[in-house]
C-alpha cells in the first residue's frame, strides 16, 4: 500500500450524512480523504502533525486502516465481535494519551 487509493464510506461533516470518500496513501500514510458527494477534501500536513505530537501516536493513528485491515484478514470473526467496543474506546483512550503526553 505504498501508493494507493482506498474507497470507503465515511462521514461527511460538511454533507452530513455517510458518503462515499476516496483516501490516497502515499508511502503507507494517508495523505488525503475526500468525499465523492461534495467534493470537500482533507489534506493531512505530516509536518505539522509530527512538530507538534509525539511520533509514536501519530503512526498508529495513519496506519490504523492498514493495521484493522490485516486484522480482518486474519480472523474476520474476531474482529468484528471487538469492533463496537473498540469503535466507542478508541477516541477515549486517544484523547486520554494525549493529555499524558502534553503534561509529561
């Protein structure tokens, strides 16, 4: 997934409602979402990102996709019976890292 381009139904804020979005992967990181419906992108500024959030938490967060991907091709079964616990923790557990992080 080195360069790449991944379909997915997303939400739209600006559409509001679930559309369809087209991702671009440049270098197995996520370089851009964009909604088929509106035509509303979001470009993802590494650079600023990396200055201003510990490196460690900013690649999992761009490689989450790739990483539930293989998840599923594993055992489909077990992913999808911790997928709704996951979905309602993850942005609990990633607001909680950081707050750690800004205050260590």
């Amino acid at each position: 997934m080195a360069n790449s381009k991944l379909n997915a139904m997303l939400f739209c804020l600006h559409c509001d409602e679930d559309t369809q979005h087209t991702i671009i992967y440049k270098q197995n990181k996520i370089e851009s979402i964009q909604c088929e419906k509106c035509g509303v992108a979001i470009m993802v500024d590494h650079e600023y990102v990396q200055q201003h959030y510990k490196e460690e938490i900013i690649e999992r967060v761009l490689s989450k996709p790739s990483r539930m991907t293989k998840e599923m091709e594993a055992d489909i079964g077990v992913f999808f019976s911790r997928l709704p616990y996951r979905v309602i923790s993850k942005p609990y557990r990633l607001i909680k890292e950081f707050y750690h992080q800004k205050h260590d």
